[in-house]
C-alpha cells in the first residue's frame, strides 16, 4: 500500500470513528429526551393515604399544642389569683391572732366583772353585822367622829338594801357622801392612819357616782396607808377595786372619745411604785388601758411602751395586734 493510500485510510477511519461517537451521543440524547417526557409515576394509595393522614396529625398536635398552651396560661393566671388570695388569707390570720388575743383579754375581763358582781350582791346584812361589830371594837374605842360617821354608813347601807334599782340607790348615797365629805377630808389633812371603814365606804360610794375625781384622790390615799380592809361582801382588797373601777371608767372614757388623764396614768403609777398587790391580769390591763388612751390622743411612743409592758406582764394581755401598729406608725422594724 503506498503513502497515499494509507493516509485516506487512516483518514476513513478517524471520518468512522468520529460518527460513531455522535451516534452513541445522539442516542443517549434521545433516551433522556424519552425519560424526561414521560409522565411521572403517581404515588400508590397507600402512601396518599399516610400523607394524608401525617397531614392531619399534624393538625391534631398543633391544635393539642394550642390547647395545652391556653391551659397553662389559665393555669398561670389561676395560680397568681390564689397566691393573692393566699397573702389576703395570712393577713386575714395575723389579724385573727390580735383578735384573738383581744377576746382572751376580753374574756378574762369579763370573768373579773361577774366575779365582782356576784359578790355585790351579796346581802348587805353582812356589812350592818360588821359595821355593829366595828363599833364595839378598839377602831371606834374613843374616837365619837368616827362612830359618828360609822353611823351614817350604817343608815345608808340600812336604806339602799330595799332599793331594787341601782340607779334609785344614787341619792342615798349621795346624801350619804355629803354628809361624810368633812370627816373624810378631815381624816385625810390631819395625817391619821388607823383603819376607817367609813372613809372607804365613802370611796366606794365615790366610784358609785362616778365622781372619778374624788374617787381617785381619796382611793390613793387609803391604798398607800395599806391598812384599810374593805367591807366584807367584797372578795378583792382595796388595791383591787380600785384598778377594777378606774379600768371600767376609763374603757367607757375610750369607747366615748373622751380623756381618762390624769386619773388613769395616777392609778397606773401607785400601782407599779407602791408595789400593789393585784392579779396579773388586772396590773396588764390597766397597762393596756392607758396605752390605748395615749394612741387615741397620739402618743405613739408612750403607748407602745405601755403595750410592751403589757406583754411582759401578761403575754396574753390583748395587744400584740396595737404593737405592730404603734411600730408602723413610728417607722420600727422588728
């Protein structure tokens, strides 16, 4: 074969090899051509139906999660409702601890008056046996003023046992103070000290008429003496009475917005400096009583003081409540 030949040869079959491979390329184009113009393949039922189906679940947990976040927020807004209600709760209770307290007081007042009136009335044959008994005893032995006025005692106690109102009974008494008043006073300027029966009945009947003034000042002098008993039909000693009395004047003082000074802070300070001899509960409450009159008059500072020195005496003396309340007003922190 010569040159020539062999160059068209080798021509021809680079001519053939180059349309083979555009052959080949133009069938795989046209088989991706076929493929892409299929139409696709529908997906079977059953997984229609799971895509449906995860479809609404999905719904479902959402409208569950929705529901399940109002319920929380409902959850929330109730919780904070009882809370508040809770904090209204304690302070509701911490008020019920002072009235608690107060009640007791109350109460143990309460028992204290019945006492004192269930010896009230105790027949006055009593005080006429023991005044006749007095006469004729060394306390009336040369001493004719004293009889004398022992005398009135006696006519007035004699007049006042058929007088049912107590009211109706203030008159005699009256007269009877008037009648009493120089001999009284007389015994109280001269300096005298021996037991005066007639001059305690003549304090009593004082306190009987609310004449507080007169009351205090003889009732002060009698207890500082410490020598005068008082009449049988009373079962508490004249220290006793007098706290009882003056704290039954000054509660209806306080209730009518009026003053109960000096006679009240009078009585207060015999009672602690002399040493009287009275039940606890009667020495807090005479404490408690003057503190509530400093309040009301705005003492703070002294009535606080007064209330503490109630506790100290009596723990259940009713004030716990007016300390937290004086502290307030005055800016103390516990």
């Amino acid at each position: 074969m010569s040159v020539i030949q062999q160059r068209r040869a080798a021509k021809l079959a680079a001519k053939k090899k180059q349309a083979e491979q555009q052959q080949a390329a133009a069938k795989k184009h046209a088989e991706q051509a076929k493929a892409d113009a299929a139409p696709a393949k529908k997906p079977s039922k059953l997984r229609q139906k799971l895509a449906k189906a995860t479809d609404q679940q999905i719904k479902d947990l959402d409208r569950k999660v929705d529901g399940l976040e109002g319920q929380v927020d409902d959850m929330v807004h109730d919780l904070t409702e009882t809370q508040g209600k809770v904090d209204q709760l304690n302070d509701q209770v911490s008020g019920l601890d002072g009235a608690v307290d107060e009640l007791d007081s109350s109460v143990d007042e309460l028992k204290d008056e019945v006492s004192e009136l269930d010896n009230r009335v105790t027949s006055h044959d009593d005080d006429i046996n023991e005044l006749r008994a007095r006469l004729d005893s060394e306390e009336g032995t040369g001493n004719l003023e004293l009889e004398v006025a022992k005398g009135i005692v006696a006519k007035c106690i004699e007049e006042t046992r058929t007088i049912e109102d107590i009211a109706d009974r203030a008159p005699v008494k009256a007269e009877a103070v008037k009648r009493l008043e120089a001999f009284v006073m007389k015994y109280i300027e001269s300096a005298a000290a021996y037991p005066n029966i007639a001059a305690v009945w003549f304090m009593i009947w004082l306190f009987d008429l609310a004449d507080i003034p007169r009351a205090v000042k003889v009732g002060l002098h009698l207890a500082k003496q410490g020598i005068h008993k008082m009449p049988t039909r009373f079962s508490s000693n004249i220290y006793t009475y007098i706290c009882d009395n003056i704290f039954d004047w000054a509660k209806a003082e306080l209730e009518a917005e009026r003053s109960a000074g000096p006679y009240l802070q009078q009585v207060v300070e015999a009672m602690e400096a002399q040493g009287w001899e009275v039940p606890i509960m009667v020495r807090s409450k005479l404490h408690a009583m003057l503190g509530k009159h400093l309040e009301a008059q705005g003492q703070y500072k002294e009535a606080l003081e007064e209330y503490e020195t109630t506790i100290s005496i009596n723990e259940r003396g009713g004030v716990k409540k007016r300390i937290s309340a004086m502290k307030e007003k005055l800016g103390i922190k516990d």
